[in-house]
C-alpha cells in the first residue's frame, strides 16, 4: 500500500512538472538581468517616455538625413501639378533598375500585377477589384512619384515602406512596364 | 516548470494520437452553394456582362452596398438620368466645369473628390454595368445556411465521436463484470463438486526478491542516473530557448490568410527588414492600405475562421477602432489606441543582429529562420535562436559572392587559402565572438 502511494505521489509530482507549459507565455531564463537590457529596447516600455513607450515621434522639424522636401500639397490640383512639372532628381548613377524591380515586386505587384497590367493575386482573388492597367492611365513619373507617396483613391500612401531614392526608382520601372504593355 | 527534452513525448503522443484518432472520425461537409445571378431586370444591358467591367473599372472606388472611396452605386440608374450617366462616367470633369447642375450636386456631396474618366466605354458598356448595380440586393440567405451547415456538421462529428467511446467504455465494463460473474460461477461449481480451487503458495514478493539481486539493483541504479543525468540536461538546456512561443495577440492577425492564401511579400509590412537592424512591427496605417477598402472578409474566409474560433470581421474592426476609422464615413476620427503587440521573437541583450544584412545582403530567405510564417493561423516561435543554431547556419551557408564586385578580390583570396570553390559564412569570420557578442 505504501509503495502505491509513492507511486501516485510520484506520477502526480511529474504531472505537475510536465503540464505547466504553456506555449503563450515566455520560458524561464537563467539569468535575466543579461537578457534583459538596463537602457530601453527596440518596441520596448520605459518609464522614461511620457506614453511609455519606446517608440517616440522625432522632435517636430526633424529631418531625415538625405531627405529633400515634397511641397506639393495631396490634392487633385497637387496631383495634377505633379504629373506636369515633376520630374526624377535621380541621376544616372542612382537609378537601379533591378532595385526597382524588386521593389515594384514586393510593394506593387501585389495588386498591380508583376506586368503592371491591373491583375495582382489579391485582384486575382478578388479581394481588391478595378485596379486598372498602367497601359490605361496617363502617368508620367512626376504622376507615379506623387501616388507612391500620398496614395489615390483606394491605393494608401507607401511613403513608409519606401524612402524617396526608392520611389523615384520604382517610378522608373513602372514607367518601363507601361511602355511594354 | 517547463518541458524536459523528450520527457513529455509520451503524453504528447497519446494525446496526438487520441486527437487525430477523434477528428479522423469526424467528418466535414461542407456544402457547395452557388449563388445564381440574377436576371437582368429591363434596363437593357447584360449584367453579366456589367459585372465584369464593374469589377475592372468602378470597383478600385465603388461597391454595390457600401460607401468606399465613392458613393455607393445600387440603383444609381433610377436616380439620374440615363444620358446623364453616359456623360457623367465618360469624362465627370468636363460636365463639373460646364456648370452642369446634377453634376456640381454630386461632386459637393462627395467632398469634392475627383472621379477618373472613363472616356474608353461604350454606351452599351455603361447600360451593362447600370444593369449590374440595377440588380436587387441578394438575400443574405446563402450565408446563413453555409455557416449553419458547418457548424451542425462539427456538432454532429463530436456527438457521434462521444457516442462510440461511451458505446466502448459500456462494452469494456460488461466485459469485466462478465469475467468476475464467469469467475464466481466457476468457484461455485467447483465448491458444489467438492474440488478445492488450488490457492498460490505463498513466494517471495517480487520486491524483496528485487532487493535480494545485487546485479539488479546495480543496473537499474545506473539506468535511473542515466535517465535521470539525460532528463535534467534536457531541461537545463531549454531553460531560457522560446522556442513555440505562441503568445495571444491583442488583434488575431492570420499569417495564413495575408501571407499565404493572398501571396503578400513579407516585406510589404515588415519593410524595415530590408534596411535596418529590426523588423518592424508593422504600424496600422500599412494595414489601412489595404484594409480602408477590405472591411469584411470574404464567406468562405469567415467560415475558415469558426474552425479557429475567430471572427475576422470582428478582429478588422478592432483595427478601425486602434487606427480611429470610421468606415461608414470613409474618415478618420483622429481618436486612436495603441495596439500592445507582444514582442515574440527577441534575443538577449547580449546579442547583436541584423536583419539587413541577413535579408537584403545574405539574401536569406524569411522562412530560413522564421519557419512556415505562411501556413500560420497564429505566429509563433519557429527556431530555437540558440547560438548553437545561429553557428550551424553560418557553417553550412555558402555566401552569395556573385554580382558582387566590391568583395571580389577578398572573396578570391579567401577561397584559395581555404583550398574552396564556394565560403561559407563561418570561413568569412561568421564565427568570430566579436561579430555578434561585443
């Protein structure tokens, strides 16, 4: 009878033991203070912060090292204006036609199609409709520069995703998908 | 306490096994249902036909029951005048700078926004697409039947599968008792026929003799310490590893639907991957890129969610709430909330990486280390991130040396001095301390 109790005791002890992992909770650690950093971590909380957060705005004026400033205001007149008199600041060393590809493939094609023919998979699929083909629109790369940075109609901003090199390279490229439709 | 090595792989595996053994029992119908379109009612056109150039033209801006970017269009034909929408939709602007009455009242009812022009469709195209937004509203029916279906079916399986372990527990018990009932007849026959049922002569219970076997104690106390040296190494070594870490989010975002099913690069939201050191958490107004316009999932994506008790409608809407959309105004409210993402993969202080180099310049590919990102419901911790696993990628990953002029030359050098066509990252100095611990 005893040892019937040992063996119950000892099957629950290892019950207990095993069962208590749970995969939404973060494992143990030998040492925290080396894992955890003293000063404020990437998406961090710290007192520090007025909201606690870690995340914080630039101060207000701050500019982005290499940045040039965009005046033309996200209106029809300003897309209008774009698509007249802007035109790429890129020079001939800073044009990458691969690097616009590739980009184009990740941001665009999504929706636009890799052909820039208005057939992505998520129009394929039917979640996005009336994406029209480059071949329909008149675009120029002033035209393209503004849309990738403040959006149209049902297409959002991509200013955050892409810096501005970035965009006037991926304005390039849809610029040579146009003209291959 | 946590998982020990291998110790839980037992239970895991009745448990598994006793799972798959349940839903392989259960089965899902799912009925097909087809919606049938409509007859076109007497508007003239095709609308069919109308449909499809509704969908390629209008839908970037319009639907048929909800304001989007424009107005919502069902039954648009009966509120204007036919040879005013032919002008209206072929080129809007025009008809706004002749000072046309109907036209300035739409415009300014729609906070001015500009309609693109549409000069390339016919009159006959523009009939078929009124015909498609002429067309009543379907009833919702279909979809409650769909959803029905499912769930009475899932109902159906889990009653049928308690049925048959309750029809074998029942037939185990009458078996046992049949035994004991067998039993004790015999004994009584026996007794009536005046045999002596034979008891077992008492022997030296099997622990005493155990004890008695010198040999025997040896060995199992080695076997135990073995066991026992092998289970705590196990658990010391996990102590502080992630691994599966699968915490609940605040907003039940599905890599499966966004990553997979819909094929989105991983880079269209953690773009900061391509470039810095982290990969970002996506901020909410990359989900309003799209999602502005997707405020409902699709039927047959909605019925996927009750398989994971999700209701992903429900999980859009707490993103319009965070993010201060109102979308039955199309507007932002300007009254947002911080969504508290819980951080999941994160390596100790002590560490440094970068997902730039990793990514744009090593050109690995997400999946190397995050595992199958695009067949998960909820995002978990796929690597162990240990460093023994970092050392065993650096060791066996050849560096992409092509295209790359500005390394060429040491490229060329290093590989004859290792007498080797392709490096590996460890012979570049991937396992030097100073690269990653400083």
């Amino acid at each position: 009878m005893k040892s019937l109790y040992k063996i119950v005791a000892i099957a629950g002890f290892t019950f207990m033991v095993t069962s208590c992992h749970d995969d939404a909770k973060p494992n143990y650690q030998f040492f925290p203070n080396m894992y955890e950093a003293v000063p404020y971590e990437t998406y961090s909380e710290h007192e520090v912060f007025k909201n606690g957060k870690e995340g914080q705005l630039p101060a207000p004026g701050t500019i982005k090292r290499g940045f040039v400033p965009f005046e033309i205001p996200n209106t029809t007149e300003g897309y209008a204006l774009a698509k007249e008199t802007l035109k790429s600041p890129l020079d001939s060393l800073s044009r990458n036609p691969e690097n616009g590809k590739a980009l184009f493939n990740i941001y665009c094609a999504i929706c636009h199609g890799e052909k820039g023919d208005g057939k992505g998979n998520l129009v394929k699929r039917e979640k996005f409709l009336g994406v029209p083909s480059y071949k329909d629109r008149v675009i120029t790369e002033g035209s393209i520069y503004f849309v990738e940075t403040y959006g149209l109609n049902s297409m959002g901003s991509h200013a955050n995703q892409l810096t501005q090199e970035e965009r006037w390279q991926v304005a390039d490229y849809v610029l040579k998908l146009k003209s291959e439709l | 306490m946590k998982k020990v090595g291998n110790h839980k792989s037992f239970s895991r595996i009745f448990f598994s096994l006793a799972l798959t053994l349940s839903f392989s029992l259960s089965v899902f119908s799912q009925d097909s249902t087809s919606v049938d379109v409509a007859a076109a009612p007497a508007t003239g056109g095709n609308a069919d036909a109308g449909k499809a150039l509704f969908n390629a033209n209008c839908a970037a801006c319009h639907a048929l029951d909800k304001v989007m970017t424009g107005p919502a269009l069902r039954g648009v034909a009966d509120k204007y005048d036919k040879e005013f929408l032919y002008k209206w939709i072929k080129n809007n602007t025009e008809l706004i700078k002749a000072g046309d009455p109907t036209a300035l009242k739409i415009y300014n009812e729609n906070g001015q926004k500009a309609m693109t022009i549409f000069p390339q469709l016919s009159n006959t195209d523009i009939d078929n697409i009124l015909a498609y937004t002429s067309q009543p509203k379907p009833e919702p029916v279909v979809a409650a039947t769909v959803v029905d279906g499912n769930g009475g079916s899932s109902n159906d399986s889990g009653i049928s599968n308690n049925v048959i372990l309750g029809a074998l527990a029942l037939v185990l018990t009458m078996l046992i008792v049949m035994l004991f009932l067998v039993n004790n007849v015999l004994t009584k026959i026996a007794k009536a026929n005046g045999i002596e049922v034979q008891k077992d002569s008492k022997s030296l219970p099997i622990w005493k003799a155990f004890i008695k076997n010198q040999f025997l104690l040896v060995v199992t106390a080695i076997l135990f310490l073995l066991f026992a040296a092998y289970f705590a190494y196990g658990y010391l070594m996990q102590v502080g590893v992630d691994q599966g870490y699968e915490p609940i989010q605040p907003i039940h975002y599905s890599h499966r639907i966004h990553a997979g099913d819909n094929g989105i690069d991983c880079k269209y939201c953690h773009s900061a991957a391509r470039v810095g050191k982290h990969s970002n958490i996506p901020s909410l107004n990359v989900c309003m890129n799209c999602h502005k316009n997707i405020s409902e999932v699709a039927e047959e994506t909605l019925a996927e969610g009750n398989e994971y008790g999700v209701n992903y409608n429900n999980e859009i809407q707490k993103l319009y709430n965070a993010v201060g959309w109102d979308k039955t105004t199309q507007t932002y409210t300007g009254k947002t909330e911080p969504v508290k993402w819980i951080r999941i993969h994160n390596l100790p202080d002590f560490v440094y990486f970068n997902h730039s180099q990793h990514v744009t310049v090593a050109g690995v590919e997400c999946q190397t280390c995050h595992g199958p990102v695009e067949e998960m419901e909820i995002m978990r911790q796929h690597s162990s991130l240990t460093m023994g696993w970092c050392i065993n990628c650096h060791r066996e990953t050849n560096v992409k040396v092509e295209d790359n002029a500005y390394y060429a030359k040491i490229h060329e050098e290093l590989s004859k001095k290792y007498g080797v066509e392709k490096l590996t990252a460890a012979q570049m100095g991937g396992l030097e301390c100073g690269k990653c611990h400083y």
